[in-house]
C-alpha cells in the first residue's frame, strides 16, 4: 500500500493514516471495525480524491485533512 491509507470503518468513520500496511488484512488486523481501506501517495492526492469523490470544494478537503500538517500519524477524517 502507498505511504499514506484511508480507512474506511463501519460505524461511518474515515481514518487517514500514514501506519505501514503491507496490504488491506494488515489495515484489517489494525482496525477492528474494517470496512475497506484506500492507498495514496501524497496528502495532495487524497484531497483530489475527497473533493471527486465527495464533491467537496478544495478548501474544505484542506480543512479536513489540516491535522496532517500538524504532524499527525493518524486522523479522522
């Protein structure tokens, strides 16, 4: 999987992580409410893929994505 994962739960939460998974069952054994989970290489290209895929302006996937910046391992998206 790519450096950084977005993690899909079933109670309705994303999670954006930069945790090494080797694949999805790694993701899987992590989080125990799994759902399905997303691999990116770059913060920049999960913005793209929240504001396609949510059609959300570039300034709220900024907003959402604005732990990362912090230093954050892992957020809740």
């Amino acid at each position: 999987m790519g450096p950084l994962t977005l993690v899909y739960l079933r109670d309705g939460r994303m999670i954006l992580t930069a945790e090494p998974f080797a694949d999805w069952r790694e993701a899987q054994d992590r989080y125990a409410d799994y759902m399905s989970s997303l691999a990116f290489e770059t913060i920049e290209a999960v913005r793209r893929y929240l504001v396609l895929e949510y059609r959300i302006t570039e300034e709220r996937a900024a907003v959402i994505t604005a732990g990362w910046q912090s230093g954050e391992v892992e957020i809740e998206v």
